[in-house]
C-alpha cells in the first residue's frame, strides 16, 4: 500500500519534536505538539499496513474520573443514548486507590497523581480534537431488568469501533494536520551533547541509517512484549516462548 504524499518526510533537517511510535499516546504527543506551533514528526517502525502498535488490539476502554452520566454526555455527544445506561462517580480517590491496589503499593505516587488528574481533562481534549466515543456495554458493564446498562465504575466510556477505530481516528487527525508518519523507520539511538542534552534520534530505514536532529524527542515506542530475549531478561525463562497478543513491532529498543 503506497504511502499518502502528506506523510513524506520533509526536507528540512532538523524538527522541533521527533516522536517516536505510533500508538495512542504517541500521536495524541505529537498532536498536541502540533497544536502548540512545534514542527512534528512520527516514526513508525511498522509498515503503513501493520501501523498503529498495541492501540489497534485494544478494546478501547479509558480510566478517567467523572461525577456522573453530565460529566460523560459532552464526551460521548450524540453518538450514544444517556438515557439507556446508568453510571456511578468514579472519583480521584477511586481512581488512585485503584492504582495502589493493582500495583502493589508500587506506582510512581506523584505520576499516579498527574495521571488521575488529567484523566477527564485528556479525554475531553481527544473527543474536542475529533476522536469519536461511546458508553463500555461490553468490558464490565451489568444489563438491568429492563432497558437500561449499568456502566462499569471508572471504565464508562470507549472509543467507537475500539481500538481500531481509535487508531485509525487519530492517524486521520495526524494526516489532516500535516504531520509526516515516517513507516519503516525504527530508532536506535537518542543523539545527547556534552551535556546529556537530547538532540536528535538515530534511525534504520530502508534505505539506511539517518540521523534526525530535533529539540525534542518523545519516546511511545510501548514495551518489549514482542521480544523474546527481553522477556526471558526481565521476566523470566518460562516467558521466552509465550505468544503475544499484539503487534509484533513493540522489541523494546528505546528502553
């Protein structure tokens, strides 16, 4: 599949911001780097086909504190009906004492904090920016006698048409912003002065290796769950040989 003619590199040798993959948290970067004047651009180590990381596998789902169902309708618009689902607050305190609960006591307290924080900030800034959305009656959610669904707590809302449609409504933004996407293009190596200072990335292409300069570089590249020899290292021996449920692509070399 050829590549759109908008998503080229430029000829310009230096970026204001490199962003490295393109998943979910990787475009919404460089969409927001975008929207504050910077000069952006993506790789994407996959080719145009198989583009998207572990965004595409998902459902869908996002955490985000809310008060209520008036918190969630301005997200969901006209594309869901308010008056068939039920829905209770999911607070900070919900939020972060999940968090606790699921890692053990061992996440980042003042990361957590951000997290929760602008969990209902980001995603009103994605439904703004375009990404559709919808009420979870799938992951979670109970059917009441009757006709109504009782969301999930804290896990209410989704993208339309999941992960895919999440990918595919973010790469359009991406596209119609003018950002280049530039495919098989996988960083090796982030370029540092004297100072430790970041200047640029390395990358592999098909025709090569190049260096890209810019003033700053986003890593959301994902994991290494696509990496046999980084999951024996860091997860033992008994995950060397596990199948992955994903994109083939997340090998973990910027970590």
């Amino acid at each position: 599949m050829g590549v759109p003619s908008s998503q080229r590199p430029s000829s310009e040798p230096t970026w204001d911001v490199v962003v490295v993959g393109a998943g979910n948290a990787a475009l919404c970067a460089a969409l927001a780097a975008h929207l504050e004047g910077a000069r952006v651009c993506v790789l994407e180590k996959a080719p145009y086909p198989l583009r998207g990381g572990n965004t595409r596998f998902t459902g869908g789902l996002f955490r985000c504190t809310y008060g209520g169902l008036e918190d969630l309708i301005p997200i969901v618009g006209d594309r869901d009906d308010p008056s068939s689902v039920l829905v209770e607050p999911y607070t900070r305190e919900d939020y972060l004492r999940d968090i606790d609960r699921v890692t053990g006591g061992q996440a980042d307290p003042e990361l957590s904090r951000v997290l929760v924080d602008r969990s209902y900030d980001t995603v009103r800034w994605m439904a703004r920016l375009g990404v559709p959305w919808e009420f979870n009656r799938a992951v979670g959610a109970v059917q009441l006698p009757g006709q109504k669904v009782k969301l999930p707590l804290g896990g209410a809302l989704r993208t339309v048409r999941e992960g895919v449609g999440l990918s595919d409504s973010l790469f359009s933004l991406v596209e119609q912003a003018g950002i280049p996407v530039l495919y098989e293009t996988q960083a090796t190596e982030l370029l540092m002065d004297e100072a430790g200072r970041v200047q640029g990335v390395r990358v592999r292409t098909p025709a090569g290796l190049q260096v890209l300069r810019a003033r700053a570089v986003v890593l959301g590249s994902g994991g290494f769950q696509a990496s046999p020899e980084m999951r024996t290292a860091y997860l033992g021996p008994l995950w060397s040989t596990v199948k992955v449920r994903g994109t083939r692509f997340n090998t973990g070399e910027m970590l």
